[in-house]
C-alpha cells in the first residue's frame, strides 16, 4: 500500500488531518449544501452571498458629510458637513453606516433578527469594521442599542449586541453588554414618524448600576443594527452625555436612505 507523502514541511498526522476535514466538509456540504445568505440560493461556499445578492449591495462610501456620514453625490473637500447635520446637529459626535438598507442588506439584517443565523453577525461585524472610519480605533469601549428584557426573552439574543461582540472581538476592543438597559418596552419603531419615534424612545434607556466609571471621559462606541431615522441612537446618546462620555460614536452596519445629497 502507498504511503501518504506529506507537503514540505507538513507532517503525515498533519497531511491526515487535513484530508479528514476536506472529507467531513464535503459530507457536511452534501447534507447541507451551502447556500446564499441573503436570498437562500446554492452557492459554492458557506457564509457567502450569490453573485446576484453580492452585485445588489451599495456600500456607503466616501465621499460623505464628516458628522452624519451621508453620502455626497461629488467630492466637496474635507470635513464637509450636509445641511441636515448643520441645521439639526445629532446628539453623538459621529455615524457611520457600512451599507444602504435595501434589497440584500435589508434581507441579511431580517435573516439575524428574526430568523436566528447569528453567525451572519460575523461577517456583518467585518463590514462594519471596514466602513468606521477610525471610530473603533478611538473607543474605550463598544456598546450596543439594549433590547428590554421581556423583548430579549421572546428573541432570545440581541442583534445588535451580536455585532458589536464581534467587533470587539475583531479590533480588541472591550465589549461592554451590561453597559446600557432598556428600563420600559417601548413599541416597535417600524412604521412610525420622526416625531412619533423621538416619543416612543424619549426616557427609555439607562445605565447599568455601577457602570458610570466606565462612561465618564470615555469614548464609546454605540452599535445599532439600523439606522434611520436616529432616534434611538440619539436617546442613548443623551444619557451617555448626562454622564459624561467625553464621546459618543454611532457605528450601525444598515442605513435607510433615499439617495445621496
């Protein structure tokens, strides 16, 4: 019988090894074939988008307005603010969205939330660390947008607080889930009006006891899953000031916008 020649510099055991997890994975694809995972489509590789999803995504890049990071339709020079952030300026010092809200995008966001693929948060998180613009860099710590508790229980997971592990994890950075809590369920933000949003989120959030020490001077970095129309975001961002978190920067992987300005 033949023996197994190793690669250079590999063992026979490490050779063996490897030929058992190509035999496991390619078992593994024949009971679960690999498939798209925004439209369900087969594809070639696990944790991948089909061609036609991939094609589908439109990245929010620059150039943008240096406060609320919305996209410029022409390059007009550094630190440039739109009219939205100078006539009504945001209550965090930054937002930054890795892609528009749409077709794809909306399809990844609703497979984590509702359909429970929190491994999609692993690749979400690499998006979003590519689109930050240097925020991470900067944080003392990441946060996310706190779901209530009764909300978490029939959820069973908070898919922001999923994203922003893994971005922790990602850049080492400290992850604070405890950070942030949700002292009332509000209703659902879908479907509402500005205002009515702003209403529905006025008071909502608190600090976890004991947690001041890990805000004050500090700068976080609050994760969201969706941005829209900022409400949520701006909450938090309040209470962070009123305790004082030297900065306060919003990171969501989803923004919903019409088109650029």
């Amino acid at each position: 019988m033949d023996e197994i020649e190793p690669f250079r510099g590999e063992t026979i055991g490490q050779r063996s090894a490897a030929l058992a997890r190509g035999a496991l994975s390619a078992f593994g694809n024949l009971l679960f074939p690999p498939v798209c995972a925004a439209c369900g489509r087969t594809t070639g590789t696990h944790r991948a988008l089909c061609v036609e999803c991939w094609s589908d995504i439109r990245f929010i890049e620059r150039p943008y307005c240096a406060v609320l990071g919305t996209p410029f339709s022409h390059d007009l020079g550094p630190d440039i603010l739109s009219a939205a952030a100078i006539a009504n300026p945001p209550d965090f010092d930054r937002l930054r969205s890795a892609a528009y809200y749409t077709g794809s995008v909306r399809n990844l966001v609703h497979a984590l939330k509702y359909r429970d693929n929190t491994h999609l948060a692993v690749m979400m998180a690499e998006w979003m660390r590519r689109a930050d613009d240097g925020m991470i860099a900067r944080a003392d710590g990441i946060a996310a947008v706190p779901l209530h508790k009764t909300r978490l229980m029939s959820r069973r997971f908070n898919q922001s607080a999923e994203l922003a592990r893994n971005l922790a994890r990602l850049s080492e950075k400290p992850f604070l889930p405890g950070l942030l809590r949700r002292t009332r369920r509000t209703s659902r933000q879908v479907g509402l009006s500005r205002t009515a949003r702003e209403d529905n989120v006025r008071g909502a959030f608190a600090l976890s006891p004991d947690s001041e020490d890990k805000v004050f001077g500090k700068s976080i970095l609050v994760i969201d899953d969706v941005y829209t129309t900022g409400a949520t975001v701006s909450a938090v961002a309040r209470l962070l000031r009123r305790k004082g978190a030297a900065e306060i920067n919003v990171l969501a992987f989803a923004r919903v916008l019409d088109e650029t300005i």
